[in-house]
C-alpha cells in the first residue's frame, strides 16, 4: 500500500469526496483568503474542530473550541453503565449520541463565531480572534432540552439574528438576538413547517444575497434526504422553497447538509456531507450556479430545478496554488500535546494519560471498566478511507492482571486486537463485538498491532513480533464498528482493566497511518 502523494502543482481538478472521513454537518465560511470548516463531534472531546483550507479542497486541523465537554458530569462516563460491546443502546451512565451538533462558524467585525447545540441541554456560542483558538469559555444562549443546528446572522443594518431547528426535524424558528449574539430578545417566531413537502426540515443556514434572504436546509432524513433552499424578501419570510440538490443518478445517495461559500471571485461553492454506513458521513464539494436569484447546486438536472452531484470538477478559483494541506493522522507522541487529530472518548480523566512520564511515548493508565465502549480514557480519531493501513508500536511490559490494551476501530459492536495480561502471563488477543480470541504468549516487551481497512468496511487484523519485519494476520476479517450514535467508526488506543486496582498502564511508541490513494 502506497502513500498518497500531495497534488501536483499542475491539477485542475478536484474529485469527490474531498474529505474521505466523518466530519458530518459541516459548515464553511471564507476570510480574506482562508477558507475554514467545522463539524458535528457528538460525544467526542475536545469538541468542534476547526479546518483551514486555501482551495476549499486540501485541509488541515488547526484546533478545538471545545477543549472538554461542560455540558454536565455525565460527559465523563461516571456510570452505572447499560451498555456493552454487543449493543448500542440503551446507554445509561454516558452521553453517546449527545454533546455537540451541527456547529455554524461565522466572522463578524473581526470576530470568529462558534454556535452549536446539544439535544440535552440548549444552544451555546463561542468567540475567538483567531480560529485556531483560544476561544471564549462556552456561552449558553438558550437553555433546555430540544434545540438543534443553530446559525446566527447579522443584517447589513446590525441586527443579529438565530435560526434553529427542534430535536424530531422542524419547525425552523426564528429569534432576534442581542448584537454581540450572547442572548435571544424574544421567544422566536416560526418560520418554516410543512411536514409533507418539507419533511424532516433540519440543518439551517441563513444568508443573504442580492436583496434577497436564504435558508439552506435539508430535508428527508441524513439516509434519502435531498438539500432545499426557502427564498424570501423579508428575513420573517414567507419563504418560498424549492429542492436544489438531489441524488440524481449518482452513487451519492443523499446529499445533505451542509454550508455555502463564495471564492474572492465569485464562484459559489456548497460542502455537504454524504452517508457512506461505517465510514460515517464524508465531506463533497459542488459548484452552485445562480439563475433568477435561485441556487442549483452540482450538475443541472433537465426539467428540474435542482442538481446531481458532482464526482469531478474543475478546481474552485480561489486563487491559491495547489497546497500540500492534509488531514493529520500519524503521531510520534514526541511532541508536548497529541496531535489536532486526537479526541477521546468522552472527557478523559487527565490523571490517566501522559506525554511526559515516558518522553517520546504516550502512556495510558488502565481504569476500570467491563467493556470497551464502557472504558474511560480511549483515544481516537477519525477515519480517513476508502483504504488504510495503521501500525501501532506498544510496550506491555506493565500490564496488571485483567488489562486489556491495544488497537481498535471503535464505535458500536468495536473489534480490536490488543494483548491481554492473566496472571503473570501477556496473550494477544482479539475481540470482536465483545466476544475475545486469545493467542499466542507473548515474551516480547514491545508488540506492533496493524489494522487494515479496505473500501468494502472491512478491517483485518495482524501483528508483528519482530520490529516490523512480518505481520502474521489474527483473527478474521471483520466489518468495521456500525454507523450509530451518529459516527462512523474510528481507529482507537485503548487501556482498561476488569482486574483489581492498582492498574497497571501501556506506552505507545507512535501511531502511523498509510492511505491508498482513491
């Protein structure tokens, strides 16, 4: 498996996905000549990462708004726990599904702008001066349960403005906001619902051009759902709706919800996200046409109003020669924080984990736990496809009995292969929705774990006893961790204990991930 080179100096052309990997719910804004991208993380922490890009196509992580989840103690996985490795719910004791969704990032008056909801417990904002952080301490704008996918707006007047939908799909309400968007000045006012010809109405962004108000919106469902657009004159409405995306005669299924940008020069461009099953929901790009003062996204469809998506299409003129930005995967942990890649699974306990004990290596103290979706403290990232191969270098040297670590593709019903400590003894193993096949002895201090994924969601598992030389395969070739909580599956380090206290911890040495090019 070959490593992806960066584009050459002389593409023209961009293919979808530009994101092979689950950034759902993505937004996007320009500044000057910087084009940022954030997204849904759900249960994830830190939360919202923000990308950078100069073309719209190449990104890099340049930071979190959230460095933890303070939405409340249940963030932290305290238990008593419902769940195991065999089903997704119900998930008493953690926050699966929950955290945050669907952020909006907006510039205004040299100011970045971070809205997102959580289902649980109401609507929030941050600010910083510069996007990679650090952002303001999370404002609560509207406190409860029941909000979702909120955009702010300000009119060219200063008015400010949040549009938000309501868990369950719709209605679109509408509320005034104080200037410096931290309060709502009323109690809002419906402005979109129609459950037959705007089904499943979610995923608001509010913009206006040429005189005229705009809500992009999905509607149908994240599996079917096509992208409308409501047109008004008055930003109270009516709104006028029509569909501008569909899937058309195209493999991408439905093309849902997302964000619009312009380039320097004009050119309209749409972000949305696309349901792939385990690979969760992946980033496409397509160019926006506007005739009459409507939107029609993608290919023109004949007869229609809307579009099909693009698989491939010129560049967006943006101006900016072709960058060597990427998403960042592999780590040495030789640094003094974990690369921008990383979020645990719910908050960490920060007591558990370290860059400094072992320099050059990342350790992880065991805590107790019957499961692994039940277990504090892993860590993971998100999955780059359609093809990847990773390798981890671990020592188990300090293993307690009961401990199990290694490396997973995590999410519900997760596979791993790891080593397990019984005893006085280390055996690999490895796990398939909670069922364990034990392996060989190992007498080795370090063992390399390998995962394998291929574009069909399937991962196969293999080790290497002797630096890297061989791998010899182990276990069967298994389908990655199911689409659920609204995430696709994830490669994980893990380290958690069914044995007696006192735990006992793993060093990882590095973390190294290869993609085939699409």
């Amino acid at each position: 498996m070959g490593v992806a080179a960066p584009a050459a100096a002389q593409q023209a052309t961009y293919t979808n996905p530009i994101l092979f990997a689950d950034y759902s719910d993505p937004d996007v804004i320009r500044v000057g000549a910087d084009y940022y991208l954030v997204a849904s993380t759900f249960h994830f922490s830190p939360g919202i990462p923000v990308l950078k890009s100069r073309d719209l196509v190449h990104w890099t992580i340049v930071g979190h708004v959230l460095p933890r989840l303070p939405f409340g103690p249940l963030y932290d996985m305290p238990g008593p726990h419902t769940l195991d490795d065999t089903i997704s719910k119900p998930i008493g004791g953690t926050k699966y599904a929950s955290g945050v969704w669907a952020p909006c990032i907006r510039h205004h008056e040299g100011k970045f702008y971070v809205y997102w909801s959580t289902p649980d417990e109401g609507i929030f904002m941050a600010t910083a001066t510069d996007p990679a952080g650090p952002w303001s301490t999370p404002v609560t704008v509207k406190a409860g349960p029941g909000y979702e996918d909120p955009c702010p707006f300000w009119d060219d007047d200063g008015t400010a403005w949040l549009v938000h939908g309501k868990v369950g799909a719709g209605p679109l309400i509408l509320h005034r906001m104080s200037p410096d968007g931290t309060r709502l000045l009323d109690e809002g006012k419906v402005i979109a619902e129609d459950k037959e010809k705007l089904p499943v109405l979610e995923g608001p962004k509010l913009y206006k051009r040429n005189g005229w108000y705009y809500i992009f919106a999905p509607i149908g469902g994240v599996g079917t759902g096509p992208q409308a657009v409501g047109r008004a004159r008055s930003i109270e409405g009516p709104y006028e709706w029509r569909v501008v995306l569909e899937a058309g005669t195209t493999p991408v299924q439905a093309p849902h919800q997302g964000g619009y940008v312009e380039t320097p020069s004009g050119q309209g461009w749409f972000a949305h996200f696309n349901q792939t099953g385990a690979f969760g929901r992946i980033v496409h790009l397509q160019p926006v046409q506007w005739v009459d003062d409507w939107p029609v996204m993608g290919d023109p469809i004949p007869g229609k109003t809307s579009g099909q998506p693009v698989l491939s299409h010129a560049m967006p003129d943006t101006g900016a020669p072709p960058p060597s930005d990427r998403i960042q995967d592999s780590d040495e942990f030789d640094r003094p924080r974990l690369g921008l890649q990383w979020e645990w699974n719910h908050n960490p306990q920060d007591s558990a984990w370290s860059l400094s004990a072992r320099p050059g290596w990342l350790r992880l103290t065991a805590m107790p736990a019957e499961h692994l979706v039940t277990a504090r403290n892993t860590l993971t990232q998100i999955l780059q496809g359609p093809r990847t191969r990773i390798t981890t270098r671990i020592d188990v040297r300090n293993l307690s009995d009961g401990q199990r670590v290694g490396l997973s593709l995590f999410g519900v019903r997760p596979s791993w292969v790891g080593v397990v400590h019984t005893g006085a003894q280390n055996r690999l193993t490895f796990a398939t929705e909670g069922r364990e096949t034990t392996g060989p002895v190992l007498a080795n201090a370090a063992v390399l774990l390998r995962a394998e994924v291929s574009e069909g969601q399937v991962v196969r598992y293999s080790y290497s006893l002797d630096e890297g030389r061989s791998f010899a395969a182990f276990g069967v070739p298994t389908w990655l961790a199911r689409f659920s909580w609204w995430k696709g599956s994830r490669p994980a380090l893990f380290s958690f204990t069914r044995g007696p206290a006192p735990a006992g911890f793993v060093d990882v040495d590095w973390f190294r991930v290869e993609h085939e090019a699409q």
